[in-house]
C-alpha cells in the first residue's frame, strides 16, 4: 500500500512506529509543530513517541519514511532516547491544539463566520521539499439543537483565527481529545504523560476527569506535582479528591502542605474519610506508622477461607495487601480488637473452601510496631520474605498494614517519579 502524504493528526495517534527492519520501537502520542503568527501554514517539526518504557521522546519528521494506515516507518532504528521536552515555539496537536476555539473566515463557509468553532483535528501533508506543514483545519461548531452534534468542516489553515500562543494560553479549552487518548490507560502512564502537558492543560484536564480517577493519578505524581495540582481546584473538589484516595497516599499529601490549609481540607472531608488519615498524620512519615496503610484485608476467626479468597480478590485490594489476611477479635476496622495471627495468600488456595481462617493462623509471624523506623521495616522485609507485615501497637490492636511498594516509595530518591527507566 502506498504511503501517505496527507493525513490527520489524529489518525497518527496510537500507530505503532517501526525501524526500517521492521522491528517495532513504539506508538506515536502526539505532533509537534511550530507555533507561527499570522496565516503562514506551521510546519510539523516531528512526532512523541511513547516507547514499550512509557518513555515519551522525540523522534524529528525527517526521519520518517512512510505514514501508513496501521504504522509510521522510520528511516533509522538509532534514535535519541532523550525524554521529550517541549522547547518554547513548539505547539503539540493533540495535547494543546484539538478543542481549542478558533474564528474561521472562509467565504465558502458563511455559516461559521462569527461562530463559536471548535477545532477537532489538524491535517498536515508532505510538500515537494520534503518537509510536512500543518495545511488544513478539522473544526466542528457547539452542538445544535436538542443536543444535535453539529457537522464537521475541514478548512483551510489560512482561513482559520486563534491559534497562536497567546490564543493558546487562554483558559477554558477543552479535552475531550485529551481524554481519548488516556482512556483505557493506567493511572501511573496517565501521570507520566500529564507531566509533559503544558501547565494550563494539565489543570484543564484535572477538572475533567472524575474524583476517583483523579484521585489515582494524583497518587503516581511527584509530590510537587501533586500539590499544584490539588491547589488549583476548587477546595471542596480537593476535598472530594482526598477521600478518594488512599488514607497514606492523602496522608503523604496533606504533610506537604502548611498544617492551617491541610486541617481545613481535613474539615471538609468526609468524617469517616479523614479519621484514619488524621491517624497516619499522628506519626512521622519514615516510621512504619507512617508507612501504613489503615485498610489492609482483616477478618475475624470464624470467617471461611471461600470469604477470605474474595476478599482477597477485591479490584481495589493490591497485590501487596492480597498476599496476606490478618485475623483480629472484632472489631475489624483499624484500630481493630485484639490481633489473634495472619494467614498467607499461599496458606488459603491449599485448603479446603469451608474452613475457618481461625485455624489457620501464624502466630509466630514477628509484627511490626508503629514507631519502628524505615530501616527497622526494611529489614523485616528482607528477613521474613515478605510483602506486607501488620503493625500493631502497645494494646495489640492491628492498626495497619506496611507493604513493600510503600517501602520502596521511601527508600528511592525524592525525584524518582521523575525519572526515566532505561529502555
């Protein structure tokens, strides 16, 4: 099938990028242009590539060969592995240019002069030199009557007003383009390609997404990410984004913040929200009380193994939190009734359905006490092979759980989110 020479940018996103031996290197995320004043047509100075990492880099258009329906070929499989930076002048497509309001001033298009128009795509095309430039404009009006989705009319760059940078600065844009690129995606991907969007996007989509995804996202960004993020919403939607997250993970959060404004969200939340968060604020952040999560899988004596199984199968339970169910007198809320013992995940596939996790337990299992620092949880990790160990305190209430990706947030480098992982 021939290459194309014309195509949307749109079309681009998510197609799988491939060496000129056919190995494939990644997908394409986005198009960067230049960002021009005046009616002169952007030229398209390269593609974001996502590798199979998550790393997103630059790979320059004139390394590309052929655009296909299912694949973009390179000219070279040696391309720079430097993460993508947007440079000032760049523009990205999808990221910055779709949903964006613009004037159109076509005189074959009376009906969108003076319109509120929306810009749904951009088509870019190869010229004779080589070079690919931004040449025609997908725009779409608001939505008609009774909810009517208006008709789609691709346009000339040159009768298109309100793309600029400035233009582009302005608030209010929307992100559906946005969303259908993050759908389907992981919370921790979604974090990572949110911090290369332009300060201004990432607020707008922050607004646009629901508290609870939100609320994941928010706990894969870097704590100053996270910050900014929940101090440019609405105090109670922040509110509502802390009672969706993990009681550490708000926990984490609202310590970075100075105590007046961390207790007034405190206020707003939901009471049974922000008890157990008041609770992990109460110890300092690098103790296994800090570590903690209040919610691990507690059960009581007398529940059968089948209800402990699905418990342990729950979505919202880690795999971490899965590896092991703690059996308390009740009740088994945290600070629970008297710790009895744990059960490992192994110890319940091997026996029979109707049997009772009572007598099950492991009770020599050594537990870990809300003030034994980060060294102290590390070591007890490494000693016993585990994944999870319950904290206990002086009145052997269970009061929580420590698990290992809870250690490994503590024990990496501040920046780590930061970070690129070598492909």
């Amino acid at each position: 099938m021939a290459a194309a020479n014309k195509v949307f940018a749109a079309r681009l996103a998510g197609l799988v990028v491939l060496g000129p031996d056919g190995e494939s290197i990644g997908r394409v995320r986005d198009v960067v242009i230049t960002a021009r004043v005046g009616r002169q047509q952007p030229r398209v100075l390269g593609l974001v590539i996502e590798l199979f990492t998550r790393k997103r880099i630059f790979v320059p258009m004139l390394r590309v060969t052929a655009i296909e329906p299912s694949s973009v070929t390179l000219t070279t499989g040696n391309v720079s592995l430097r993460r993508f930076q947007q440079r000032p002048g760049e523009v990205l497509a999808l990221a910055q240019v779709a949903d964006s309001h613009v004037r159109v001033d076509d005189p074959e298009l009376e009906e969108l002069r003076d319109a509120d128009i929306i810009v749904v795509d951009l088509g870019i095309e190869q010229t004779r030199t080589r070079d690919w430039v931004v040449s025609k404009v997908a725009v779409r009006g608001h939505r008609g009557r009774l909810g009517r989705r208006a008709a789609m009319h691709v346009v000339e760059w040159q009768h298109v007003q309100g793309l600029t940078q400035t233009d582009l600065a302005m608030p209010g844009q929307g992100v559906s383009a946005l969303l259908t690129q993050f759908e389907g995606m992981r919370a921790a991907d979604v974090a990572n390609a949110m911090r290369l969007l332009p300060e201004k996007r990432r607020h707008e989509l922050a607004l646009a997404l629901d508290d609870e995804r939100l609320a994941d996202v928010v706990q894969e960004l870097p704590s100053d990410d996270q910050t900014d993020l929940l101090m440019h919403l609405e105090v109670e939607r922040a509110a509502d984004v802390l009672e969706a997250m993990d009681p550490d993970d708000a926990a984490d959060l609202l310590g970075e913040l100075p105590e007046t404004e961390a207790e007034s969200l405190l206020q707003l939340m939901d009471p049974q929200d922000s008890e157990p968060v008041r609770r992990l604020l109460e110890h300092s952040p690098d103790t296994a009380g800090g570590l903690m999560t209040p919610e691990p899988v507690v059960l009581t004596a007398s529940t059968t193994v089948a209800e402990a199984l699905a418990r342990a199968r729950i979505s919202d339970v880690t795999p971490a939190l899965a590896s092991m169910v703690f059996v308390v007198r009740p009740p088994t809320a945290t600070p629970t009734g008297r710790y009895l013992g744990c059960v490992h995940l192994q110890k319940l596939l091997r026996e029979p359905p109707a049997s009772l996790v009572g007598g099950l337990l492991d009770t020599d299992m050594p537990r870990l006490a809300p003030e034994d620092s980060l060294t102290s949880v590390t070591r007890y990790f490494a000693t016993y092979n585990l994944v999870c160990g319950p904290v206990v305190d002086d009145e052997d209430h269970l009061i929580g759980a420590v698990t290992v990706d809870d250690v490994l947030d503590h024990l990496l480098p501040e920046d780590w989110r930061e970070e690129e992982i070598d492909g």
